[in-house]
C-alpha cells in the first residue's frame, strides 16, 4: 500500500488532554482497555469464522511483551484483525455524536455522561507518548497496516510486516509512567482487572489469568466447593461464607452473579461496600453503592451486567430506573435464598442467625418490599429454652442459645398478656428485673444488639396491637405478693415508712420511689425502673447527641420490702426514731440514711448509672459504711 499521512477525524483538538487528565480517573485502566480491544477482536474472529467470511485462528490469546531496553510495552492479539481502510475507520474517527457538546458537557460534570464513545483504545496515550498499531485483518487477501500516532490529532498509516492476523498495540511509554515496564505490576493489573475474561492473557508467555468465571455457569454446574473457592481467591483470609446466591437474568436486563454472606467480622462497610462489579467479565469497580441496597453492600462477592450504565471511563456507575429495578432485583434473591434456608435448615439459619441479622434488620427498616419479604424470618434470643424436633420452636443456636420468630412468641402468649411483648436489651444491665419475670415463667426476648434501639420502635409501628415492653420499665402485679399491711399509730405501715426513708436520704425529687413486696427468695433489695417512653425519649436525646444513654434524671427506685436487707433497714430506722427522740439526727438515723443511699448506688451500678467519676466515690463510702457495721456489731 502507499504510505500516507492525515488527522484524526475529531471536531476538536482537546481530545487527547482529556483523555489524559480527566476521563479516566486512574492510568493504569488502559490495560483493561487494551486486552478488552483484543478479546472482542477475537470474538469477532470466532463470528466471522462460524459465518465463512474468515478463517478459524488459532487457540486464542492475548499476549503482552515487556522490552525494558526501548521502554515499550506491547499488547497482542490473535483476532480478526483490520485492514487499511477498517483502520481508518475504527481509529482515525473518533465516533460519537456531537463531539463540541459532550467535550463542554465532559469538562463541566464527569459523572453526568452515560455511554460508549470508543474512547477505549486511545486511553492508551495516557501512558504513551507514541501509540504504533500493527494488525493484519482475518479476512481475504488483505496486508498488513502499521499505525503511529504521537498523541496530536496527527498520524501515519503505511505497509507493515505481519505473518498471522491480530493486531499488535505497541506503547512507547512515558518517563513518568515507566512502572508499567515492571512485569509484576502488569501481572497485578492482569489479575486485577481481566482475571475472569475467557481468552488467556500471558505475559512474556506465562498464562497469567484464571479465565473461568463461575458466576457465568448455572448453579446446577457448580458444587458447594466451587462456591468456596471463589470466596476464598476473592476475599482470602477471610474464612469461608455462610451461604451465597446465585443471581443470573436476561430480562429485562442481563445480570449474573454471586453474592456472599460473611462471617460477622464488626467490620462491615455500609458506606462503599465489597461486592465487585464487572462488565463482561472485565473488572470496573469495587464500589457499587449505586446499584444494590445500602443494606446489602457489606455482603461480597460479583455483580457482571453489561446493562448497568457506566460513565464513559467506567469508573463511574450512573443512577436511572434501571439501576434501582436491578437493586430491588438482587434485594429479592436474597430475601429469596434466606427464606429457602429458614424453611429448609432452620436450626442451621439459627446459627448463622447473628451474622445475617444486621442485614435483615436494617433491609426491613429501609425498604417496604424486603421488609414483606423478611416478615417471618426475623429470629429473637429467647430467654426459653430451646425445643426439638424437625422444625422446633424455640429454635437452637451457636453456644446454646435459643431463638424464636414473633409469631412463635405469641403463641406462646395467654391471656390478658397475649398482646404484650417482655424484652431486655442488656441481660447484664438488667439482671435483676431479668431474673424477676424469668423466676414468675415469663418468656423474654433478647434484643440485645445495638440495631435492636431502633428495630423495636419499628417493630411497634408495623404491629400497632402490640405492646412491647422492655423488662425494667415496670413490674406488673404477676411479680408482686398481694398481702395486706398494718398501720401504725400514726396511720404509716411499712411502705409508707419506707418510702420516707429512702425520700429523706437520697434528697432527690426527680427519684420516684417505688415499695413493693416481691415475689422469690432471689428478689433483689432494690431496683431501678426505667418507664418505657421516658426511657425512649432519653436514648433518642442521646442519638441525637452522639453520645450513649445513660440512666435518664427522672427514674423510679424500687424498693422490695420483703428482702431481709430492707425489712433491717426498716427496724434500724425505727429504733433511731426512739434513740433520738430528743432531736437531732442520732448515729443510728445517720447509719440508715447511708444505708438506703448505699443501697441506690448499688441499684443505679447494676444498669450502668454511675458515671466512671463517681465509682471512686461509692467505693469509699462503701468501705467507710462496712466498716461502721463491723464497730456497731463488735
């Protein structure tokens, strides 16, 4: 052929610092552009070889060569390769509509441009200061073509030597950009970026990448083991899954995929997430934020769709309809596959219950459908004990605990407290009242994880005929002995005497203080109740007020009368009353103000109510009040 020279058919000479500075996000995406070029060219081989228009290469792969020596780096393919004027028409014209509007467009606001401009060759001269393509096409009797550009709109287009069709892509690359001459940062941007493509990418002819994606196979292809290892090559360290979907769909857009349930690590990311996103087979990002639930990000694993918009440079997922049907269909399949294991395996979900829980809960509260979805397979720690049998209710768990749904729950339920639901967020904090209903046979749920402050409010919303009712906010008449008290001569029995007692030594207006005679021999001598809606209302001060909630100013002191500690306290005080009938506050008067004091402080310790300055001070005084009780014993 004559050699000739001639501009690339563009509207503007800004392309080429465009494509360097601002299209791509980061350089090294040109190796992904490249071997993508070539296994597309390859596929068309395979086309136009079923058809007869070429003949059949032969086993396909992209071969890449490093010289150190001239600082090039070249990328080939054995594909279908173009002829002179295919050159001229794929790379000379840089084809897409309205060049002017989408450059003004581009340079104002990257992420707004959706679609496939052809820019993918040329992001090569980010890297290049001189691009040569040497290709010999497939078909007929054609010659081969060498192409060089500098990186201007200028290039050359003459005869060149190639035995076998494809196409050689040849960088010559930069000062600056010399690190991609180092074969382990090619190899790492092979296994990055085109692991999964199905052609073999060598580098200086060693196979580099793994070529089967399992997630492009139907489910019926692969084994239990299949599912693993791809987990551990994609996440290693990690451990293994506790259960994966399977996601494949060509209507009304093409979608497969794999998605992973971690083990809970506490270090979930529910802002960018670790689910991978792949186009084809070939990488393009590990944040996908925009396509699935916010809930379900921290899940892992590969969502591959052709359909799902990029920006131009890939880097950028855009938001349309599209996009948000595609989340609620990944958000489906996996409500799918959790409600197959619960009716399936529930002792095996009972197990795996704690990782999945924040997905589950945080999925219900945020999106209607899932929540309809997820309904029933909301699993509670019960305080009863676990059940047998094929499908048991309570459920067992890991370390003996057992579970239970709502449902299971209330059925449980009888009488006048069918509609009311017992829960405890702290089983330490709140052993005492814990220990109370426990001891009476009420069944309590455990909803002791922090995602549970708001899930219970919304459990309430949904389920307006329920009353839910944490354990410490009020003990009903089922906990309490029902028997009459005497009155003194001044008209006072016992819990009125008591009730002054503790108001005289505490001083403290905002505690309500509460007399009870409480059933069980393991009764404690004092409690603190937290009302449930002022209780509600101090948490979501503190939410609001990034700190933790800590016990409210306004509570109420149970005390229980029947506890020898208390009904003690009470004779001590009536004999203070008659030693210091004289007036003034006699030492017996001043022991048994101590005493109730001492007897709060204990109570506000139990559910966290000392502040970390104040625990020196109750440690003295309670070593100041023991040693008072051993001089007045001796």
């Amino acid at each position: 052929m004559q050699a000739e020279q001639g501009q690339i058919q563009i509207h503007t000479e800004n392309i080429f610092p465009i494509i360097k500075k601002a299209v791509y996000s980061g350089h090294e995406v040109f190796l992904r552009e490249l071997v993508s070029n070539g296994v597309d060219a390859i596929s068309k081989r395979r086309m136009a070889a079923m058809a007869g228009d070429c003949s059949e290469g032969p086993e396909a792969r992209i071969a890449i060569r490093i010289d150190r020596e001239k600082s090039t780096l070249t990328i080939s393919d054995n594909g279908i390769g173009m002829s002179a004027d295919e050159v001229k028409r794929y790379i000379n014209q840089v084809a897409f509509s309205s060049a002017e509007d989408f450059l003004e467009k581009y340079k104002g606001e990257n992420d707004a441009i959706i679609g496939h401009f052809g820019l993918g060759f040329y992001s090569s001269f980010m890297v290049a200061k001189q691009v040569e393509l040497v290709t010999l096409s497939a078909r007929g009797d054609s010659e081969a073509v060498r192409w060089s550009c500098d990186g201007s709109p200028n290039f050359s287009l003459e005869a060149a030597e190639r035995s076998e069709p494809g196409t050689d892509v040849i960088l010559h690359l930069m000062e600056e950009e010399l690190e991609y001459i180092e074969p382990s940062r090619i190899r790492t941007l092979i296994t990055t970026y085109c692991d999964f493509l199905p052609v073999e990418v060598q580098l200086e002819g060693e196979t580099v990448n793994k070529r089967q994606a399992p997630w492009r196979q139907s489910a019926r292809e692969l084994s239990d083991n299949d599912y693993i290892e791809l987990y551990r090559y994609l996440y290693p360290f990690q451990g293994d899954p506790l259960l994966w979907v399977h996601l494949n769909t060509d209507y009304p857009y093409n979608l497969q995929g794999i998605l992973y349930f971690p083990k809970s690590s506490g270090r979930a990311d529910w802002e960018k997430g670790e689910i991978k996103l792949y186009c084809n087979n070939v990488f393009v990002s590990d944040s996908i934020k925009e396509v699935v639930p916010r809930y379900l990000l921290p899940l892992r694993g590969v969502i591959d769709s052709p359909d799902i918009p990029l920006n131009v440079s890939r880097s950028a997922l855009q938001t349309d309809r599209r996009v948000r049907s595609i989340g609620g269909f990944v958000a489906k399949k996996v409500g799918d596959r959790l409600k197959e294991l619960y009716r399936d395996d529930p002792k095996r979900y009972a197990e795996i219950w704690e990782s999945v829980a924040p997905f589950i809960k945080i999925g219900a509260m945020e999106d209607d459908k899932f929540a309809d979805q997820v309904a029933e397979l909301v699993l509670y720690g019960t305080s009863a004990a676990a059940a047998e049998g094929e499908n048991p209710d309570p459920i067992p768990g890991e370390g003996g605990k057992a579970y239970t749904t709502l449902a299971g729950y209330r059925s449980r339920l009888e009488g006048a407290n069918a509609k009311r639901i017992l829960y405890c967020t702290d089983e330490a904090g709140q052993a005492g009242a814990l220990a109370l209903w426990k001891s009476q046979g009420a069944e309590v749920l455990l909803a002791d994880t922090f995602i549970d402050t708001q899930f219970i409010p919304w459990l309430e919303y949904r389920h307006e005929d329920l009353k839910f009712q944490r354990v410490d906010s009020e003990l009903d008449e089922s906990l309490q002995e029902k028997e009459g008290e005497l009155a003194d001569a001044d008209g006072k029995d016992n819990s009125e005497k008591l009730r002054d007692l503790f108001k005289a030594a505490l001083a403290n207006d905002k505690v309500t203080i509460q007399v009870q005679a409480l059933k069980g021999d393991n009764a404690p001598a004092a409690l603190i109740l937290l009302p449930e809606q002022m209780r509600r209302l101090n948490d979501m001060g503190a939410l609001m007020e990034q700190r933790l909630p800590g016990l409210p100013d306004h509570h109420v002191l149970l005390v229980n009368r029947k506890h020898a500690l208390v009904e003690g306290l009470l004779k001590l005080s009536a004999g203070a009353v008659i030693t210091g009938a004289g007036g003034g506050s006699s030492p017996s008067q001043q022991l048994a103000d101590d005493l109730g004091r001492h007897l709060y402080e204990m109570a506000r310790l139990a559910v966290g109510g000392l502040e970390p300055n104040q625990l020196a001070g109750f440690q003295q005084r309670s070593a100041d009040l023991m040693g008072r009780l051993m001089q007045r014993g001796m």
